[in-house]
C-alpha cells in the first residue's frame, strides 16, 4: 500500500494507515535497548501513561510487565501519537 493511499483530501483512511505502519515496523525491534521484564516505570514511558495507569492495565488483565506485551499493545492499539525518548536508558 502506498502512502498516497492513506491520505485524501476528504478523510484518513484509519484502517489503511494502521495497516501501512504495522507493514513499515514488521521485522523492527522498535525498543532495542529494553529489556523483556519491565519495571511499572518502564511501561509507563513506554505508553506514555502514569504509573497508576500501568497498576491499572495489569489488574485487569490488559497487560503484562513484558516488553513483547507493550510491543503487542503499541500494535494494537497504535500509540504512536508522541516520540519516545530513551536517551537515558539506550546511551549513544
């Protein structure tokens, strides 16, 4: 799918630019220097939610501390409305 198709004039289609995405990071370790356990703190930044949030998502059962269960979140639901930043964690 090209990008073209995405974006008219008129509207987004949603569903082609989630499809356009999941096609562009197949493959892409999105968060390379994150281990697979995660800390409450961790998850938060990774959703860009407070760590209440978090203590939330996992009760009922929406997520696991597991960046492979962030990473399946990210996909399916597609927070990708802000840049994250790691500078910390992933030193140049």
């Amino acid at each position: 799918m090209k990008s073209s198709e995405i974006i008219t004039e008129e509207n987004i289609d949603e569903n082609a630019a989630k499809d356009f995405l999941k096609a562009s990071y197949d493959g892409i370790d999105l968060f390379p220097c994150i281990p697979e356990t995660l800390t409450e703190t961790l998850a938060a930044t990774m959703l860009n939610v407070s760590e209440p949030t978090i203590q939330r998502m996992v009760q009922d059962g929406q997520i696991e501390l597991k960046k492979s269960a962030i990473l399946a979140y990210i996909n399916q639901k597609m927070l990708v409305n802000r840049p994250l930043n790691f500078t910390e964690i992933c030193p140049k």
